[in-house]
C-alpha cells in the first residue's frame, strides 16, 4: 500500500483515553487507512520523533460565521491544534437572512458578540437567502479547517418577522414559519439550532437580540420541530435566573422538560460566578437528573477564568471615561506623548479612581474594576500578578500602575480581568466532570476584547505539564473524542482507521500558548487579538498539512461538516 501521508515515530494518544504507543499513521484519500509500523514509502513523510500524534482538536462552541469568508484558516484556533469548529451558537448566523435586510443581523451581531461592522459589510459577498444556500455557499469557500453550522434563532426570527423580532412575540403562523425552516435546515445539513435568552445579549443600539423577545413557547416549538425531525442539537446562551432558588428551579424544570419532551441534545456554556459561587454544581446536578428522566444534555466549560483582555493598543476600561476619551481616540504615538506628562497623567488618574458619573447604567454607576482582579500578563500560561500588588510595591495607585507598566512596554502591556471562574479549583472540577465537554472558545466573536482561542493549549501547559492534574491522554479526550461525540462529528476525534485525517501533532514538553498580540487585520483594518501557540509540529485536515511549525502551508483541506440528515446513508 502506498500513502498520501505517514507521520513516522511519534507517539499515538488515539483520543480514547487508552494508554500511548508507539506508532506510524498513514492516509490515504485524506482518512487514517494504517495504523502501526509502516515500511512503506509515501508522498509526503513527517518524522514525528519526540512528538505526540493526536486528532486534531474540536470545539464546539466558536462564532466563526462572519469569519469564515475573509480568513479560511479559522484562526485563532488553528494555531491551538483545531481542526474542526462548530459556529452559530448563541442564536447569531448570517442565514436565513436576505441580502437587503443583512443590516438586521449585523446588529444581532455587531454588539453581541463584538464582530466589527465594517468588517462584515467589507469582508462577506452576501450570496445567499436560505439557511440551505449559505451551506452551499459555506461549501464552496476555500477552508481550513472543518467547520460544521447552527442555525441561530435571531436570523431565523428576523427572516420570518422583519423589524418586528426585535419587538414582538411571533403569531401562530410565523412560529410554524420558524419550525418549517428549521426543519429545512436541518434536512440541508444545520447541526442543529441556537438562541439566547442572555442579558448580556444586546443589539449596537442596546436592544435585546432578536431571539430574546421570543417566548418560551416558540423555543420550545422549534426545539420540538427537531425532535420530531430525528436530528440537531440545540444550544442555548441561558436566563440570567439570579440566585433566587425557586427562579433557579423553575428554570431547571423548563429546560428538563424540553429535553425530555423533545429528545434534543441541549447544551449551554457553564462558569463559576464570583457573586453566585452555588449556582453552578446545581446545573451539574440537574444534567444527572434529565439523564436518568431520559433526556439527554451537556455543559460546556473552559479551560480557565474568562478575561477580558486590557491593553493600550486595544481596549482600556476607561475608553469612554472623562478625560480619557480626550486621548483614546487619538494615534498611539500622542496618546504615549500624554501618558508621559506627569500633570497630565495626574488628571487621567484621578478619573478613573473614583465612579464614573457619565456612564450611570439606570441607578448603577459604573466603577473601575476591582484592581484585585486585573493581572499584569507576562506568561499566557501563568496567572500574573494583580495590580493591587504591584502597585503596592511600587507605592502608585493601581490606575496609575497600568500606565507605568504601559509606558515601560511602548504600550504593548497587557492586562487580564477574569469576569468568572476565578477560582481554578472550580475550573478543574468543571473539566473533570463526566456530563462537561471543555469547548467554549468563542473564536470569532469578542475579537478586540477576549482570546479564548487558546483554551485547548492552555490544557497542555496548565493542567497537564504545570499541575499534572491530567494525563496527557486524558487532555486529548477532552477536546477529541468528547467533543466530537457529543456534537455527532462520528468520523473524528479519534485516531482509528477509517476515521479523517484530522491529526495535531505536538511537543508534550512545549505545547503552550502564546502571549496575545494586537493586530488589524480584519477587512476594513478592524482590531483583533491574535494569539498563536508553541509546541506544534503540524497541524493535518483530512490528510493534508494545514500548518507546518504553525505557519500556514497555503493548504485549504477543510471542509464543511453537515448535519446527519445531510449524510449519505452508510452502504
Ligand atoms: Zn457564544
């Protein structure tokens, strides 16, 4: 037998948890055709020594639709091993949706989830009406890595109701309308189908996302429509139910029920909450318990606290305050000349020490961030320490802090605020819990403001290397074979013969990431974070080689992942 590709003299970690071996991987016609030791030649050997050879990594939760049609590599998770991305979550796609009413789910996503405007109207050629032609158009796209889609309930909404869905509850017809669609879209090959609920879900001109006006009773409708289909998944962005119990419970129930009801897969991003820290085991408890009611149900969670990102080549927390927004806008190099002045520096200080009186949010007034929990990051693999501390030291008000350690790096510091799981106990005991897939990377979406993308290296270093509180083949399962079985990807996360050639080939010693960087790249020269990774030998899509020490071959191996009502019947 002849091979298109053979990784030599690595060591498998085959995604199932088994133990490792040593091992060559030959593919042919892009899927795992031998596994073992392999004599024969190849087109195209890679001499794995020293590495592990592992599936390539699969996220379930990214929000690469916008992303997609000016960057085929689905950066940044395909610096982190990534090869296969689920997107459309939360309810936010671009389908269905007419060209001429694009503008209304551009403000679905604009705000929500921080995708730049200008960089959708100049990055996408919007060719497409229904959810089954933006797969053929998603098909047609050079990609990659593989990519599978949702279809999100504010476009759905905004299709069927025009302006209206951001205002109304759906009459009787358009709810059939949505559940018809769905089930169109599922047939076309949608993985299944997203909303929100989520406060923090709001349109550019702070307005509920389109999917937050529904009722239950229209969610629950199309949920059911995909029971009845036999197919999708649905993924919910939650309730903000606060700490009351019986909110809490009531919540608890009506998602039980729909499980059970509809025999829909549900799942939902979970994180430990600093000022609701018993909020989060209840969601574990209730995943046992619509187990044992026979429905079926997942969390998904991270690999560590959720930040936001701080830097003066970005974002500050005080952008818009008093006397900071006089210099924000302005070229970094005046902005430096301003910081530098003592008197002037003096004023911006003081702004931000106290509320700020111009963003009174109702009867809240906005105040700085609790300097405890703004980290100076150095290492993206190490906590860093907190602002209080440093400026302590320093004997400088921790505002005046983030300017000094600013000044000092030609404004490329970087700061860190957790905004949940702050607790790294809370973390590990999330990713170790049987019912959890750690996913969540949001790639795509919160570009300028999060960079999440890192989560699955972030595994190696931290939890693996650091604090040894995982094998390396437990690592591997968790972001391989869970997460691809829990979204149905049957044909990868797992090193097996016939499976696709989806392979992240890694140092075990090395793999990390790296420290994030401020780029403007996106189309129109809109700011996003960038963050690539060490450690990686190469990166293989259904048999080709995507990266190659993390530099891009040129290759676009990827492909579309559709639904399994899109599937051929197996012969
Ligand atoms: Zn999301």
């Amino acid at each position: 037998m002849s091979y298109d590709l053979l990784i030599k003299n690595g060591t498998v970690i085959d995604g199932s948890g088994a133990p490792r071996f040593r091992g060559d991987v030959g593919i042919t016609d892009g899927k795992i055709v031998r596994i073992g030791r392999i004599n024969e030649k190849a087109k195209q050997t890679l001499d794995a020594e020293g590495h592990i050879v592992a599936p390539g990594f699969v996220d379930g939760h990214t929000h690469m639709d916008a992303q997609i049609f000016w960057d085929p590599i689905g950066s940044c998770s395909c610096y982190h091993g990534v090869t296969s991305v689920v997107m459309g979550n939360c309810g936010f796609t671009l389908a269905p949706c007419r060209a001429s009413e694009a503008d209304l789910v551009f403000r679905n996503l604009e705000r929500a989830e921080d995708i730049s405007r200008e960089a959708m109207l100049a990055g996408i050629n919007w060719r497409w009406e229904s959810f089954p032609e933006y797969l053929d158009v998603l098909d047609s796209l050079p990609k990659g890595i593989n990519y599978a889609a949702y279809m999100g309930h504010s476009a759905l909404r905004t299709y069927v109701m025009g302006s209206r869905a951001f205002e109304e509850e759906a009459t009787e017809d358009e709810i059939e309308r949505m559940c018809q669609l769905t089930r169109e879209a599922l047939h076309a090959g949608a993985i299944g189908f997203t909303t929100s609920r989520s406060a923090n879900h709001e349109t550019s001109d702070h307005k509920p996302v389109a999917s937050r006006v529904a009722n239950w009773q229209e969610v629950r409708r199309i949920v059911n429509a995909m029971g009845d289909a036999g197919a999708g998944i649905f993924e919910i962005a939650g309730e903000d139910h606060g700490r009351d119990p019986e909110r809490v419970r009531e919540y608890h129930e009506r998602l039980k029920s729909l499980a059970i009801e509809s025999g829909v897969p549900i799942t939902w991003g979970m994180f430990a909450k600093k000022e609701a820290p018993e909020i989060w085991r209840g969601y574990f408890d209730l995943l046992d318990e619509v187990a044992e009611a026979g429905g079926r149900m997942f969390a998904q969670v991270h690999s560590r606290s959720l930040n936001v990102i701080f830097s003066f080549e970005a974002h500050t927390p005080f952008d818009s305050w008093d006397v900071w927004r006089d210099i924000r806008k302005l070229p970094l190099e005046e902005q430096r000349a301003s910081l530098a002045d003592p008197e002037f520096r003096a004023r911006l200080v003081a702004a931000a020490s106290g509320p700020s009186e111009r963003h009174k949010r109702g009867d809240r007034t906005v105040m700085p961030p609790d300097w405890d929990f703004v980290f100076h990051m150095t290492d993206a693999s190490a906590p860093g320490r907190s602002q209080t501390d440093l400026a302590q030291e320093k004997g400088l008000q921790p505002v005046d802090m983030m300017i000094e350690l600013a000044l000092a790096s030609d404004l490329k510091a970087m700061f860190r605020m957790p905004i949940n799981n702050h607790d790294e106990n809370d973390v590990i005991e999330m990713m170790k819990h049987p019912r959890s897939v750690v996913t969540f990377s949001d790639s795509g979406a919160h570009v300028s403001q999060i960079m999440d993308s890192s989560l699955q290296t972030n595994i190696f270093s931290q939890w693996v290397r650091d604090r040894q509180a995982l094998t390396l083949e437990e690592a591997v399962r968790l972001v391989t074979f869970d997460t691809a079985s829990q979204w149905g990807l049957h044909d990868r996360g797992l090193l097996r013969v016939g499976m696709a050639g989806d392979l992240a080939i890694f140092d075990p010693d090395t793999i990390a990431p790296n420290m994030p960087e401020v780029v403007h790249d996106l189309p129109a020269g809109a700011t996003r974070l960038k963050q690539t990774a060490r450690g990686f030998l190469a990166t293989v899509v259904n048999g080709e080689i995507l990266l190659q020490n993390n530099e891009h071959t040129g290759a676009t191996p990827g492909q579309l992942m559709r639904g399994p009502l899109a599937r051929p019947a197996p012969s």
